[in-house]
C-alpha cells in the first residue's frame, strides 16, 4: 500500500495511506514541545453500489493534547483521547474517543534501517453519525514521531442514503523506508 509523509506548517506533517482505490486514512501530527501529537485527520471512502458510486469524507479534530505521543513514555502509561468529525455524505457529528496506552519500546527493522520504536495500543469507540469500534497497535520512531508500523482492526456501522453500511478491516502495514524520497 501507497503512504506518503507530506510536510506542513510548523515543522507539522500529514502521513498518509492508501488502503485501496477505494479506502484512504490521513493523520495530522505536529511537534509539542518534544512530544508529537496528533491533531486530526482524514479518511475518504467510495461505496460501490451497482454503476453507482457514494463517497464520502470523514474530517476530523482531536481534543487539544489528547493524543500525545510522549518523548519520553512511562510503562503503562494511559490516557484518554477524543475526535470529532464531520462527512460529506452523512449527517451529524462523529465521535472517536477511547484509551491510548504505552506498551513499550522496541528496536524495528525499516528497510536497511533499524529504529528505535515506541508502541501504543489505541482502542476506541465511534459514536454518533458513525458507530463501531477500532483497535491500534501503532509503533512511532523514537526520535521523529513518524509511524513506522500499524496493526489494526475495524467495525463501522454509517447510515448511508441507500441503508447501513458495515465497514470491516483487519490489516497491518509497515514503512519499507525511513528516507525521503
């Protein structure tokens, strides 16, 4: 699968994946301090119902700090964090919020590269215009934040305008390289 890490303002970047032709999941992140958090993000879905197809945009917001990845984690260390969104194409507010928790460090092997790790489980529930639930075990380079691995499991239910759709996801993808490029 495609990602692309795209600069922004601030010393902030967007990591991007693209899970298929018609699945995309972004994420904002941006230095604090020496920590990184996590503002936001996007994720774009095309539904293919016969010849015809919805798509839909999923923006979100992240509490102030909630997602922090910390610099310097403490075993076991947990915290609550919160995201609201919005999508084009259904109405009402979505609301992603749950535990986030540090698991440890490790070394990883990144391409010819071997990195020092730190991992969180992330498992959060989705209410309001989107219902469901998601579980993260995410691993960020030590010394830049960027995600290096990500295993994930996923259940939406959205009310689409033809009836519910279940989105169901069970995957995992790594970074081939950590240079630019």
């Amino acid at each position: 699968m495609p990602g692309t890490v795209e600069l922004g303002d601030d010393g902030c970047w967007t990591f991007r994946i693209d899970y298929s032709t018609n699945h995309w999941q972004s994420w904002d992140q941006c230095p604090q301090g020496d920590d990184v958090v996590e503002t936001g993000g996007k994720a774009w879905q095309r539904w293919m119902i016969g010849p015809t197809a919805i798509t839909n945009l999923s923006d979100f917001t992240c509490a102030d700090g909630a997602m922090r990845l910390p610099a310097d984690p403490e075993d076991d260390q947990e915290w609550t964090a919160r995201c609201t969104g919005t999508n084009e194409a259904v109405e009402g507010e979505a609301v992603s919020e749950g535990t986030y928790r540090f698991i440890g460090e490790k070394k990883i092997k990144v391409g010819d590269a071997t990195v020092t790790a730190h991992g969180f489980v992330s498992e959060r529930t989705m209410s309001g215009a989107q219902t469901g639930i998601e579980r993260n075990e995410m691993w960020f380079a030590a010394d830049t934040g960027l995600q290096v691995r990500n295993e994930r499991t996923a259940e939406v239910r959205t009310d689409t305008p033809i009836g519910e759709s279940t989105y169901t996801e069970t995957g995992e993808f790594h970074l081939v390289s950590v240079d630019p490029g």
